[in-house]
C-alpha cells in the first residue's frame, strides 16, 4: 500500500511525501521513526499501477543504460542518490524520462528505496535490473553494480543491433525483388498476354505458367493479401498460447543451423548474467533463479529452474548444468574450472565473451552468404518472366520470317 503523508519535523518545518507499507498503523510507526509528527496521512493508488504503460518507443532499451551509466559515475564520484539522480533528471531532454526519473528522484527523497521506487515502471526496468539495484543497495556497492548493468544492458544492445543490421539488406532486397515481379506481373505482361491470345500456335511452357499465374494474381489478388495476414495473427496467437510457444520455442532450438546459433545467444545471456549478479554479491540460488526469468525460451528457462532446484539440493553449478542436457559440456567444463579456481563469476564473464566471438562470425558469415543468395532467387524469379514473354516473340519472328 501506498500512502501520502504530511508532517512536521523537530524544527517545526512541513514535510510532505509518501511512504510504502502493508498497513495504515504500519506506515505511522515508520513516519513517527524518522522522528516526524503526522499531520494527515492518507492512502493513495499506486503509482505502479497508473505509471506501467508509460513508456516510449525506444525508451526501454535507452532509459535503462542511460541511468545505470551516469547513476554509476556520480556515485563513484560521492555524489549523494539523491543529488545524483536530481542531476540526472536535469540532464535528460526527452519529456518522458525526465518524468520516470522524476518520479525516482522524489521517491528517493520521501524515505523509498531506489530499487522500489524502479518497480513502479516494469515495462522498463526488468527484473534482473531492479533485483541488482536491490543488492547493491543492501551490499553498499550500488555503483559497481550499476556498472555492471549498463555493460550488460550494453552488449546485449550491440548483439540485437548487429543481427537486426545483418537482416536489414536482405530484406530490402526481397522487398525489391518483390516488387519488381509483383509489376511485371500486374501490368507488363498482361498487355503482353493480349497478344499471345491473338496467336493461333501452341504455346512454350513457360509462357503457360507465367499466364496462369498472371490470371491467378490478378483475378484473386486479394486472397495473396488475406493469406499473409491471416498466417501472421494466427502465428501471434500460436505463440502466445502456452502449448504453442512451447512447441515454438522447441523448434528453435532444434531448427537447423539456425537453432545452433539461438542456442550461442541464450547461453551467452545465460552467462553473462549470472556472472553479472555473483560480482554483484548475489548468492549463488538467487541468482541462478533470476537469470530463469530472463531466459526468453520456455525450454531453456525450464532447465535454469531445474538447475536452481539441483543447486539448491547441494550440487555444484557445474553438474546442476550437466543435468539439464541442454547447455554444450565446454560451459559446463569452464564453469568447473571456475568453482575450482575461486573465480567463477570471471570464468562466466570469459564464456559469455568466447560465444559473442562466435556469434559475431557467425553474424558476419549469414550477412555473406545471404545477400548473394536472394539476388540469386529474385534473378531467377525475374529470368524466368523474362524469358516466358520472349519465348513466344520469337516464335512469332521465325513465323514472319518463313512468310
């Protein structure tokens, strides 16, 4: 529950702000601790609940490093919370997060910690980053943390953009191509075709198809364009039922080549967190069951559940992740040298790094392969309708030529 109070202090001076508590006693006990006398004290909605869906395009992925970032180097500078976050909220230019970051600054100021006052804005700020802002409070060592974080946030930033970048010019070359066809079709051969009719001799079998396929698109066009949206929304829903996203997620991991490289991404995320929260102080269980939270495939959130349940029975990381068969042996190797050594959370760091290595090349191999591929497709596509329309032309010319 969230209250708003009003009190005075032992000057005499009015303070005014809110306070988090499970009851209205509660919350007196906690402002009369501080060494207030309340004035009036009042229960108000959440601000969770009026603030979850406020957030921008784009401010998921900014607003989160932004903070985490410039939040480590104040503090590190001795720069109070506080202070440090009134800074920040000056600094800031879009409308939006000077509100969201506001609103952490006047919570902060009312006696709410930092970590409680992020709850506020889930759509944002997600578990793994309010639970480390939450240990660092506890542990004293917030701006480290922090640090850690906006690395974090950083190079899975850096991964989403090279895979968005590498599928960016075969896209706009399918879009091309498609669109090239798409006129020929509709427009050039249709006139084309109105000559062909007109000729007495059997047609090539090529010009046979290119003719269904013409009549098909523009006599039934509409359905080419019901079909694609239809096969989208039912493909949301599949994903969103449960039976069905588990089915899904399943098959991406065993699709070819690219189940491989989704499997490279996960286990790079699997590690790299982990090994952000044991620097940060988390305990071992803790933290191995809020990197299952993370983990965006049911299957493979389902094995870090069943590896915290293993480690929570006294197993080792390193056999907890031999035991769920989904992980490749060389993490579960490495982890191993890492409990041995003392060093675990830099081994984890190190095997993150070792699959971002490998995801790059192969980011960079897709990129290569891709594009000659689909200029292949589409001037395939292409020489084929060219060829269809010339074929019965030069029947034609050979016709005039023996006349």
């Amino acid at each position: 529950m969230r209250f708003k109070y009003n009190a005075l202090n032992n000057k005499g001076k009015k303070e005014n702000g809110f306070i988090e508590a499970d009851a209205e006693d509660t919350a007196k006990g906690l402002i009369k601790s501080r060494g207030l006398f309340l004035v009036s004290l009042k229960e108000i909605q959440k601000k969770s609940d009026t603030r979850k869906k406020g957030s921008s395009f784009g401010m998921k992925q900014r607003l989160p490093i932004q903070l985490a970032r410039q939040l480590a180097s104040l503090l590190k500078g001795g720069v109070p919370l506080f202070q440090a976050l009134t800074i920040i909220t000056n600094q800031l230019d879009v409308e939006k997060e000077k509100e969201i970051v506001g609103y952490f600054r006047d919570q902060v100021r009312s006696g709410i910690s930092l970590s409680d006052a992020l709850k506020a804005y889930p759509d944002i700020f997600d578990e793994l980053f309010i639970y480390s802002v939450q240990a660092g409070e506890k542990s004293g060592a917030l701006d480290s943390i922090l640090t850690y974080q906006a690395n974090l946030l950083e190079s899975n930033a850096v991964v989403k953009g090279k895979i968005k970048a590498a599928l960016v010019y075969p896209m706009i070359m399918a879009i091309v191509g498609t669109g090239v066809v798409l006129f020929l079709i509709g427009y050039v051969v249709p006139m084309v075709i109105k000559i062909f009719e007109r000729m007495s001799q059997g047609l090539p079998l090529p010009t046979k198809i290119l003719m269904g396929i013409t009549n098909f698109v523009n006599n039934y066009y509409y359905i080419i364009f019901i079909i694609p949206v239809l096969l989208f929304f039912g493909f949301r829903w599949f994903r969103k039922n449960k039976k069905g996203k588990r089915i899904w997620h399943k098959f991406l991991l065993r699709a070819p080549v690219a189940g491989n490289f989704y499997l490279m991404v996960l286990i790079s995320r699997f590690t790299r967190i982990l090994g952000t929260l044991l620097k940060s102080g988390i305990p071992m269980l803790q933290a191995v069951v809020v990197v299952s939270g993370t983990m965006k495939n049911v299957i493979v959130s389902e094995a870090v559940i069943k590896m915290a349940e293993m480690v929570e029975g006294g197993a080792d990381l390193s056999n907890a992740i031999r035991g769920t068969g989904i992980f490749p042996s060389y993490v579960a190797d490495m982890v191993t040298v890492g409990e041995t050594s003392g060093n675990l959370d830099e081994m984890l760091t190190n095997v993150s790094e070792y699959y971002d290595a490998n995801i790059n090349q192969r980011i960079t191999a897709f990129t290569a392969m891709v594009e000659p591929v689909i200029i292949l497709l589409m001037g395939t596509v292409i020489a084929f309708v060219l060829v269809a329309i010339l074929l019965p032309l030069f029947e034609m010319n050979k016709i005039l030529i023996k006349k």
